[in-house]
C-alpha cells in the first residue's frame, strides 16, 4: 500500500510558465518530506525538502508547499526550463528513518521550449 | 569527490539465477540504502547499512540480502531470480544519521532477468 501518492504520471508544460507537481500521502506521522529529480541513466538526486512544522519552503526557482489538514504537498517551479524535463519524485522518511525513505510513483514532466 | 558507483551499469540473468551488485559509497560516507525501482511502483526500500551493520530492511522476500564491508563498500545479492526482479536497483550513501536531505544516489544497476 503505498503511503506516497503521485496520480499524475505526466505532465507537459511550456517553457517559462509554472510547472505545478502534486503529491498525497496517507500517514500522518510523515513529518518531513523530500523531492528527487531523475534524469534518464542517472540516479534520483535530491531537490528541495520541507518539514511538517512549516508549510512552504523555497529554494530558488524551486518552491514546496506543504497542506497537512489535506495531506496534501506540491511542488512549483518558476519559471519552467527545457532541462526541467525529467522525472520528480515525492519522499518521506518511513519510521523516522532518515535513510529508509518511502517515494511516490513518480511524475514525468516535459518543458516545451 | 566521486559520486557513489554501482556496478555492474547492465546486467542480463535468467530466472532460477543468482546475482550479486555492488556499491561504493561517496568516501566518508557510512550510510548506504539500496532500493528498487520498477515500472510504476516508484522506488522501494530494501535495505539500509550502516557500519557493516543492517539497520532497517523493507518488505521483500529472504531471497534479497546485503552486507556492508569495513570500507562501507556494500553487496546486495539476490537469488533464485524471478522475472519480477526485473528492476533498477539504486543505491544511495550518506554521512550522517538523522540528515535526511544528504542521500546521494548511484546512477543503478539495470538487472533484467528473462
């Protein structure tokens, strides 16, 4: 049963605009939540990270949102580039573990120039 | 500083097989996570070393192992291989416990099994 949800597989958006990824999770012991970005023949690589005790976090053209009453995440990116193109996974630490994280199925998104 | 290494890149096993992937983790570093990705499911945690020692493991069969060497070089093996162990297996490394945005990846190990 997964405990992180990604229900849209792809996403295409234009060059410059926001790129909007979504995430839900179902345990409410979930207190800190990670993105990971993967580019084909590579390993995922850490992006932006948000604690439960804060509902946003920025981190350049990179913002994380965080909704807890709706276990609800998002993450924006402003404004969108080509080599955006990739594919973003949602994180959490399973048991407060650090190191034995939990991820979403993934999101593909493609940013046409 | 060089990234964490997995080898082999490829690797082709037909099903009732074993095989075995290795892991260098970034020097310095004594954590390493192996995961597993398959269409779909996203990534799965397997199993967790730190200090030669397995800390947390995650739901798969016995047939998944691992060990850590005292260099925090780590093996995972996996035996009598079903078509369903088709998968990229990652990697990752980290420093410090409890620092959860420090886990780098390998690039994976490609297993295909026919």
């Amino acid at each position: 049963d997964q405990q992180v949800k990604q229900n849209s597989p792809s996403l295409s958006v234009q060059e410059g605009r926001i790129s909007i990824l979504n995430c839900d999770y179902t345990n409410s012991m979930f207190d800190y939540f990670l993105w990971y970005k993967k580019y084909p023949a590579e390993g995922p690589t850490f992006l932006i990270s948000i604690s439960s005790i804060k509902d946003k976090n920025e981190d350049g053209r990179f913002t994380v949102f965080l909704n807890k009453s709706a276990k609800h995440l998002s993450l924006h990116i402003v404004p969108s580039q080509p080599g955006d193109s990739a594919v973003y996974f949602c994180a959490a630490p399973l048991s407060g573990s650090a190191r034995q994280l939990t991820f979403g199925s993934g999101t593909q998104l493609t940013v046409l120039p | 500083k060089a990234g964490v290494t997995q080898t082999p890149r490829y690797l082709i096993k037909t099903r009732g097989q074993q095989v075995t992937l290795s892991c260098s983790p970034i020097s310095g570093h004594r954590s390493v996570s192996w995961y597993q990705q398959t269409p779909g499911q996203g990534l799965q945690f397997l199993f967790e070393y730190f200090s030669e020692t397995q800390r947390n493991k995650g739901n798969f069969p016995g047939r998944f192992s691992g060990r850590q060497f005292s260099n925090s070089r780590s093996e995972m093996n996996v035996s009598t291989l079903e078509l369903g162990d088709s998968a990229l297996y990652l990697c990752a490394s980290s420093s410090t416990p409890g620092n959860t945005d420090t886990q780098y990846f390998g690039p994976g190990t490609r297993l295909t099994v026919l």
